[in-house]
C-alpha cells in the first residue's frame, strides 16, 4: 500500500490522517497515512528516513514548511510564490516536487460559499506566511482590487513589492468598504481581533478567518457585530488543502465538501 504522512512538531493535534483517509474511503483508493513527529532540528533527516521506507508523498505543517520548500528538488509555480511547501510530491526518479495548495484550498472554500473574489474589492490582514501562500491564489481570480493591511505597515510593504497589490496600514482602511475581508493574520489563535477600522467590515459580504474554532472565532464575532453580512472559519480552507494534496498524489479528486460536513459534526 503507498505510504503517506504529515510531518510536524507538534503534530498530535493534525487532522490531517483522519481526514486523508475518508478522502481515501470515498474515492475507493487504498492508501495507508501516518502521523510523524519530526524534531525541530531533524526535518531533513526524517524525510530521508521516511524515503528510504518507501514514502510517496507528505503534508508538512508547523514549523517546516519554509524548511521543505528550501529541501524540495523541484517547486510548482505556486510554492515558488507562497515561498513555503505544504505538500511533498514523490516523483518517479524518487526526487521530492514541492507544493502549496493552501491557496487553492482557500479560493475552493470561498467558491463553495458563494465567495468568488473575481472583480470584488478583496482586504487580506497579515503580512506573515498564511498570507504569502494565498496571494498569488486570490490575484488569479482576478478581484477589483487587493489591499493588504498589516498591524507592522513595513511587512506588508514588503510583500506588497512581490505581487501587484496594494500595502495599507490598519489606520489607513478608515473610510474604505470591501466585500471579502480575509483574516490571514494568527490574532483569532489568541483571541484577540486586529484593531482594523469598522468602516472596513461595514457592508462586507464575508469575512472569513484563517483560523477555525467551534463557535466561532473571535474575527468571525467581531466583524459581523461590525456589519459584515457572514462570515466563515478556516475549517473549509483545512479540507479543501487537504483535498488538493490528495488530487496532487493520487490523480483522483475526494468529495472534500461531503468530509468537510463529517469533521463540522465530530467537532
Ligand atoms: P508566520 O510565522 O506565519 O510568518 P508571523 O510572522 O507570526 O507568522 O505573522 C503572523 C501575522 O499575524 C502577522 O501579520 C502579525 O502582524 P505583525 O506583522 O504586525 O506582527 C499578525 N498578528 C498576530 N497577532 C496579531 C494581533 N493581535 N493583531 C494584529 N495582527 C496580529
């Protein structure tokens, strides 16, 4: 049976296998995936390890991905522009192709949820590299305009001088309207909100967290009593990436949205 994991530290907490293996279930595709804590300063040698044991592919989360994305022996166009690799590709002559379908996995949520971006104004939060990895994602859709806004206004510059968008402070999103706002800051892991202008939420159509928590994060709250009209966590996002991954090694598109409902229930 091919052999797949996700690697990471921590990594106990990953839905990834559970979620891997439904994909597998429904698509009638018979794939064995494990679980593998590598330690902070091994990434590269576990990978070794795991190749040698005959691994065809693996989702890399916290805090290698920038760590595969330098290690992979190939990158896709859209890991090159997220800068970081989220899935490892086994190729034919045993070399690793890197990949990041985390855009992808985010643009597929805002489809499903009537959320196409393509000629809306578009706000994304955050400067980090949840933000980098969905960038060149969203600018394929083609929204009006893409503003980026950062608490630390110089990293937002500085991602602003790699992709045709616009960099904002928070200060400066007084006054504006958009009709997605995107939280791709990590604020919601501590509960805390980015002190964005309200105007920004005002109207919106969806505000959609990176982040996902039963109940809803604290974005999701903050922004509809602010007057976005809906908003969305981050779960859908989760599935959809992993859904991609598994396209990427299998050929073979899982019924991502029926898992989606699965996990929302067992959550
Ligand atoms: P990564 O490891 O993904 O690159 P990071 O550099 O820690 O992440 O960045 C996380 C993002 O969340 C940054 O945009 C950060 O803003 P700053 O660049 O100003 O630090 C943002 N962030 C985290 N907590 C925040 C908060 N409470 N309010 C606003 N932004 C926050």
């Amino acid at each position: 049976m091919d052999l797949y994991t996700v690697i990471g530290n921590p990594v106990e907490h990953s839905r990834s296998p559970w979620m891997q293996a439904r994909f597998a279930e429904l698509a009638g595709q018979h794939i064995k995936y494990d679980r593998t804590l590598a330690p902070l300063d091994g990434f590269g040698q576990t990978l070794t390890a795991l190749a040698a044991a005959g691994l065809k592919g693996a989702n890399v989360t916290v805090p290698f991905k920038e760590e595969a994305f330098a290690l992979a022996d190939g990158l896709t166009a859209r890991a090159r522009q997220a800068g970081a690799v989220n899935t490892l590709i086994r190729r034919a002559d045993g070399t690793w192709l890197g990949d990041n379908t985390d855009g992808v996995g985010l643009v597929a949520d805002l489809l499903r949820l009537g959320a196409d971006p393509k000629g809306k104004r578009v706000l994304v939060l955050g400067a980090g590299g949840a933000s980098r990895g969905i960038l060149g994602p969203l600018l394929e859709r083609q929204p009006a305009r893409l503003i980026l806004a950062n608490r630390t206004f110089d990293k937002a510059r500085r991602l602003a001088e790699q992709f045709p968008i616009q960099a904002s402070s928070y200060a400066g999103l007084a006054g504006q309207h958009f009709d997605l706002v995107i939280n791709a800051t990590s604020s919601s892991l501590h509960d805390e909100v980015p002190a964005v202008p309200a105007d920004a939420m005002m109207g919106a159509s969806l505000a959609y967290d990176l982040v996902y928590r039963k109940g809803g994060t604290a974005f999701e709250h903050w922004a509809r009593a602010q007057g976005a009209k809906a908003s969305a966590d981050g779960l859908g996002m989760l599935v959809a990436q992993g859904a991609e991954s598994f396209y990427q090694w299998r050929g073979v598109r899982p019924d991502w949205q029926q898992v989606l409902a699965e996990m929302k229930e067992s959550l």
